[in-house]
C-alpha cells in the first residue's frame, strides 16, 4: 500500500516546485511548465466527452494569466491527467493520430487513487516536463508508471 496521494491539485503544485528547482518557469495560477519556448500544459479532469477532447487537443492554444490580464499563448505538449479512467475512445483517438500522439500525453491516475500504485499512461511526446512527471510520480510517491501499449494485431 502507497502512502497517501494528495489530491490532484496538490500533486500538481508539488510537481511544479520540483520543476521550478530546475529553473523551468511554472505558473501560481494554471498548471503549465514552460521549458525555453515550449509551454507543457496539464489538464486534470474525471472524464471528458471525446469530441470536446478532440476540440481542445487540436487548438494547442492556452490562456496564460499575467498580472490582471490573460494572453494566448501555443501550447507545445499537454498532459491530461486523469482521475477516472479514460476511454477507449479516446485512447484510440490519440493512438490513431500522430500528430495527437506527438503533442498529447494521457495518465490514468484512478488506480493511485484506490491505494494501488499504479498509473498508466500513454505517452509518446518528447516533452521533458512529462518525463519529469512519471519521475516525479515514481520517485516521490512510488507509483509505477506503465505504457498503455497497442494490442497486438491478430494475424488470420
């Protein structure tokens, strides 16, 4: 048994402490690291419909709080972090798409949350934030993190 997970959001800001004693820039208001140019976005949810992920996965687009005001800044990655299982749906969505499988990540965080520690993730970007994250999540809070991997094609 894993000791206790906080809460998504706090996981979140945990991650982004860690991130800043890197010297990425992290956000005290969104959940976005950015590395250099590049924006790492994570999206924490319980489920999401597969058309309103598809509308946000494709837009790359983010809203970046600064100061009073908020400007729209090109988000190279995004992580959704999942609370509840995704989809099949929407894993194939992403799987099925190379352009999504370059710039969107997937963790299903549900079994860490029923003391399991476990996440699984379907991952094939190359954002450094990310990997950080399932290190993060490994090292920090012992939890495996395990690919979600195609099945395998069934020869006739």
């Amino acid at each position: 048994m894993i000791s206790h997970i906080p809460k998504i959001w706090e996981l979140l800001e945990g991650f982004k402490d860690q991130c800043q004693l890197r010297g990425w820039k992290t956000s005290e208001h969104e959940d976005w690291v950015k590395i250099g140019d590049e924006y790492h976005n994570f999206l924490w949810t319980q489920t999401v419909h597969p058309s309103t992920f598809k509308k946000i996965a494709v837009n790359h687009k983010c809203a970046i709080r600064k100061g009073v005001s908020y400007r729209v800044v090109d988000i190279s990655y995004t992580a959704w972090l999942f609370t509840q299982g995704p989809s099949e749906e929407l894993l194939e969505t992403v799987k099925e798409n190379p352009e999504l499988s370059r710039r969107t990540a997937i963790y299903d965080l549900s079994w860490m949350y029923t003391g399991k520690p476990f996440c699984s993730k379907l991952n094939e970007t190359k954002s450094m934030a990310f990997q950080e994250f399932e290190k993060f999540l490994e090292e920090k809070w012992k939890v495996k993190v395990k690919p979600v991997h195609k099945p395998p094609i069934q020869k006739i």
